[in-house]
C-alpha cells in the first residue's frame, strides 16, 4: 500500500468514525441518563436519511405518518401512566408533545415539501420529523420500564427496534435512496481530494461535541442531568423528575440519529434497515468507553471507522467481522477489570 | 390531640422476607418535633425510608395533612413538601455547594428559604459555595442536605442521624442549626442515636424496639424513666 492509499482510506475512517462518535456520545448518554441500552439508535440514521432524501426529491416522506403515529401512541400511554395525576398543565404539555407538536410537523412538510426549498430547508423538515419520535418511543417504551432492570429495558430497546425496522419497511419501501450532497465543491489536499460533504460531517461532529461538552459541562440544566444520571435516589429527594432528564436523553438521541443520517445519506444509499450496522459501529465504539466515558467513546469510534475502511482495502468481504471482532478482546479487557460502575453512594 | 400533622398507622414493611416494621404507628403535630430513638437496627430508618416511600410498606397507612401518601413516590412526597435528608447525605458530588442548591430551588415547587438566608444561617456553605459536593467535609455535606431541603418549600423535616460521624464541634453546629429551623416553625422528625443530642430538641420521642413502639413520652418523661433507657436504649 503506497501513502496516497493509506491517505484516501484514513480519510475515510475518519469520515465514517466521526458519524460512529455521533452515535456513541448518544449511546452513552441515554446509558448514563436512563441504564436504556438504545440499540434502535440506527434507524433513527435511516429514517432521517430518508426522509432527508424523499425531500430532496421534492416529495413528501410518509415518516411522518409515522411521526403521528407515534404520537397518538405517546398520547394514549401518556394518558394511562398519569391518568391519576393529570390536571390541565400536565395535559397540556402532553398534548403539545404527542400531538400538537407532530401536527404541526406533519403540517409544514406537507406545506413545503412540494415547494423544494433547498437543502438547508429539507435538511431541518427531515431532522424536525425524526428529533420527535426519540421523545415519542421514550414515552411509549421506556418511562412505563424506568424502574425495571437493564436486562428488561434492553429487551424492550431490542423489541422498538424490530418494531421500528418493520415499520421503516412500511413506511419507506424497500428501494434504497440518496440524496444531494449539501456542497458540490471538492477540495485538493495533497494526494486527496476532500468532498465538501466530508468537511460538514467533520465540522457538525465537531460542532455537537463541543456543544454537548458545553451543555453538560458548564449549565445548570447540563449539569442536572449528569447529577441525576449518577444519583438517582438523590435526584428523587429533591423532587427532580426523572423522567424528564429520560425525555431530553431520547430527544438528543433522536435528534443525533436524524443528523447523522442527514449527514450520510448523499454518501452511501441507505435503505430502511442499513441504520442498524451503522449503528452497532456506534455501539462498539461506547462499549469501548464502557458506556460511561464519552471521551473514550468518541476516540474509539473514530478507531472503528479506520478499522473498517482499511479492512475494506484488504479484505472487503471480511470488513464486518473484522470491525465486530475488536470488540472481542476489549470486552475481555473490560470483565477482567473491577466491575461496572455502580450507582453513586 | 389535635389533629395529626403527619400520622402513620400500622405500617407493616418488609426487605424481602425479612419483616421489619411491625405495626408501627405514630402521630406527629405542626410544628412539633420528635425524636425517634433505639438501638441500632431496630428500625428507625426504615420508618422514614417507609415514610417518604423509599421502602413502601406493605400494609398500613401514612396520611400527611390528612391526605394519603403511603407508598406514593419519592418524586411526589418531596414536592408535597415531605423532605428525608438521609444519613449518606445524598447530594451531588460532582456539582458545587451553590449548583446544589440552585438545583433543588429551580425544581421546588414553592419557593423555601432563600440562598441569601441560607447562607446567613450556614455561612460555612457560603466559604464552600464554589466546591464540589465532593470537596467538602462530613458536616458541611450534613448542612448542605438539610439546605437543600430548606430552600425548598419543605413542611416536615426527617432528619436521619444528622450528627453521626461529626466531631464534637460540628455535632454542636448542626444541632444549632436544627434548633433554629425548628423556632422558625419547621415540623420535624429526628432520628438519633446520640439519645443527649435528641432529647436536647425535641418536644416528644418515641422509642422503636424490633419494629414497633415501645414508649412515648417527652423528654423528661424519658429521662426520668430508667427502665425503659436500660431496656430500649442501653443508657
Ligand atoms: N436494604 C436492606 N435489605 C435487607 N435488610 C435491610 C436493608 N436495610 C436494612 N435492613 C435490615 O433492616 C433492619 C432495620 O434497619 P434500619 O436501617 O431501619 O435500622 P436503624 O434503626 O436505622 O439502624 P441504625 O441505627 O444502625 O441506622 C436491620 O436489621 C437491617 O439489617
Ligand atoms: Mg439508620
């Protein structure tokens, strides 16, 4: 292999790897806020991909259909679980997330759809479709389990996520798409020649990392979260809910799925089940950092896309197994060390 | 009696198999404080743990300004105003003594004391305000979770061992502190095995043997009744 390969196959890791950060800080920090083990996180990449897609062929994309689907789902769960506390505030906040909010999605994308706006527009209509069905799934599967083991509440992310590819299959069709890329332009760096699109993926990875650093790192709402996160019976003492450090952990989770899949689908054709091997990249990557650092998650997740693009080179057929079997040696790594974080006493 | 402020009636609760309290039952008044006193494992902090629906029980009721909350949700009875500032304190480690602070005002629902009264009352929270719940000292980390409760709009107080592990002068700040939310009309129920302590306080106590209340009686009933300090408390 000559430098300019080893160069162009980086390049591509590094592209890749980042889309895998993505999904790993969103792994681990649903992990942290909820012990949720959030293997649907994939198809929220192909649902934004493709709808992201459909509009950018100036069609309507009938994730939304889901989307109300979904949020007549959150309602009526909504209105059992809380059916004894529900005065007018509460249901108004209900309403306006299962139902007023989804409306008035669905809404502008049939509105604007037609009317081809551009990228940027189409961009935020896919990823303001998608944001909301994290929040949504959250409220129908996991706040009625908050209280329940790890072990159940990652059968019930195994079951949304068979759910979900189904509904994917209904609602997207089989065929594959691709989108515009954001840019035309292509940059020569040396022996690479650098698409515009690489550069948006690198600079909103970069961009939501530091956000998040920032969010978490230096507000009060950030902080809140990791405090209730390692101190949950702490939390409860003071009255914070729990279930709304939940909700914002699932929102971010939906809105990260979204963008990723924005961010890739003028890369590859994603079809409506290609999210959940790009989101097992994701999960090995917050395995690594055992689901509890996200430094280490995001390094990582960079290493599993080098991983896969130079396995790709020599090995192609290969590249899957090859990208899982490092997880092997790093979980044996992590069971041999003292055992997984407890809860803060 | 007058009317029960909080009041708890044959409250049966259970680790596992393991059946701890015993028909346990109780009153406290407004504006009074109790002290819970016994040895040790005998059951006291598993009557607030049952109280606050930590541990809800298995059968029994408590009502809290008449209304029933037994076994209801932490979440909910801290926000009715029934505060548990338990023995491991509890608060945030990884945020400072004022983000602590901040945070439980911010998710009160009625406003308590203010920060500005806080520190007047615990000026050792206002030389730490910029630490970390884990830079600071066993008894400053006690005045923070009593702290936290107050600038909430907390109604009743249970307080577990809140001077366990204290030096001697530190044991003596907190009581200070616990005297002086109690003149300004704070209920509270005291847990303690520092029986000079709790009697110091208190208006009534109550005695828990093998999950059940053996005696009830104020201070000087107490003091003065040696067979049931030999018996139930070993003084
Ligand atoms: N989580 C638990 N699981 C099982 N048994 C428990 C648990 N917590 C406490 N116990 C048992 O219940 C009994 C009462 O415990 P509790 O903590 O209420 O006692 P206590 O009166 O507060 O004692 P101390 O003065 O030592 O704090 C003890 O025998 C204890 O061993
Ligand atoms: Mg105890």
């Amino acid at each position: 292999m000559d430098a300019d390969i080893f160069l162009i196959l980086l390049q591509d890791g590094v592209v890749n790897g980042a889309i895998y950060a993505l999904l790993a800080l969103s792994l681990v920090l649903v992990f942290a806020v909820t012990r949720v083990i959030f293997i649907p996180q994939g198809e929220f990449v192909a649902f934004g991909a493709l709808s992201y897609a459909t509009l950018d062929l100036g069609r309507t994309p009938r994730s939304i259909w889901l989307l109300l689907a979904l949020g007549a789902a959150a309602t009526v769960c909504g209105l059992w679980t809380q059916r004894r506390t529900l005065n007018r505030t509460a249901l108004a906040m209900l309403l306006s997330e299962t139902a007023v909010f989804p409306l008035a999605v669905a809404g502008l994308v049939l509105w604007l759809a037609p009317l081809k706006l551009g990228v940027a527009v189409e961009a935020i209509l896919a990823l303001a479709i998608v944001t909301p069905m994290g929040l949504l799934i959250y409220r129908v599967a996991f706040q009625p389990l908050a209280e329940a083991s790890v072990l159940v509440l990652l059968i019930a992310a195994v079951g949304v996520h068979l759910a979900l590819v189904g509904l994917g299959l209904v609602f997207f069709g089989p065929e594959g798409s691709r989108a515009t890329a954001f840019s035309s332009a292509n940059f020569t760096l040396g022996p690479l020649s650098v698409p515009g699109q690489a550069l948006w993926i690198l600079g909103f990875t970069a961009l939501l990392i530091v956000g998040l650093y920032l969010f978490f790192g230096f507000t009060l709402h950030g902080k809140a979260l990791r405090a209730t996160a390692v101190n949950r019976l702490g939390a409860r003492l003071v009255g914070i809910p729990t279930a709304d450090a939940g909700r914002i952990a699932f929102g971010l989770a939906g809105f990260i799925g979204a963008l990723s899949g924005v961010l890739i689908a003028p890369l590859t054709t994603v079809y409506y089940d290609s999210g959940f091997l790009i989101g097992l990249k994701g999960f090995v990557a917050a395995i690594v950092g055992g689901l509890v650092s996200y430094p280490i998650a995001a390094t990582a997740a960079i290493a599993v896309g080098c991983v896969e693009s130079f396995a790709s080179f020599w090995a192609s057929a290969f590249k899957e197994v090859i990208v899982f079997s490092v997880i092997v040696p790093v979980l044996l790594w992590l069971s041999l060390r003292s055992g997984a974080p407890a809860e803060e006493e | 009696m007058a009317e029960a402020f909080l009041e708890v009636e044959n409250l049966n609760t259970y680790y596992g198999d393991s059946h701890i309290l015993k028909d346990l039952s109780f009153k406290i008044r407004r504006g009074e404080t109790v002290a819970l006193l016994g040895r040790n494992g005998v059951g006291k902090t598993t009557t607030l743990k049952s109280i606050v629906g930590w541990v809800p029980p298995r059968s029994g009721r408590v009502s809290f300004e008449g209304r029933n909350v037994t076994g209801q949700e932490m979440m909910k009875n801290a926000r009715l105003g029934i505060s548990l500032v338990p023995e491991e304190r509890r608060i945030f480690t990884n945020l400072t003594v004022f983000e602590n602070l901040k945070l439980a005002t911010v998710t009160a629902q009625k406003p308590g004391w203010s920060l500005q009264d806080v520190y007047d009352h615990f000026p050792r929270l206002q030389e730490r305000a910029t630490n970390k719940g884990d830079e600071i000292s066993g008894g400053e980390k006690q005045m923070l979770a009593i702290a936290r409760a107050l600038v909430q709009d907390t109604k009743l107080l249970l307080l577990d061992e809140p001077t366990e592990g204290l030096a001697p002068l530190i044991v003596r700040e907190v009581e200070a502190i616990i005297r002086e939310i109690k003149s300004k009309g704070m209920t509270i129920l005291l847990v303690e095995q520092n029986f000079y302590s709790a009697l110091a306080v208190a208006d009534r106590c109550y005695i828990i043997d093998q999950g059940t209340i053996k005696f009830e009686g104020t201070p000087d009933q107490l003091r003065g009744n040696t067979e049931v300090l030999s018996r139930y408390l070993h003084v």
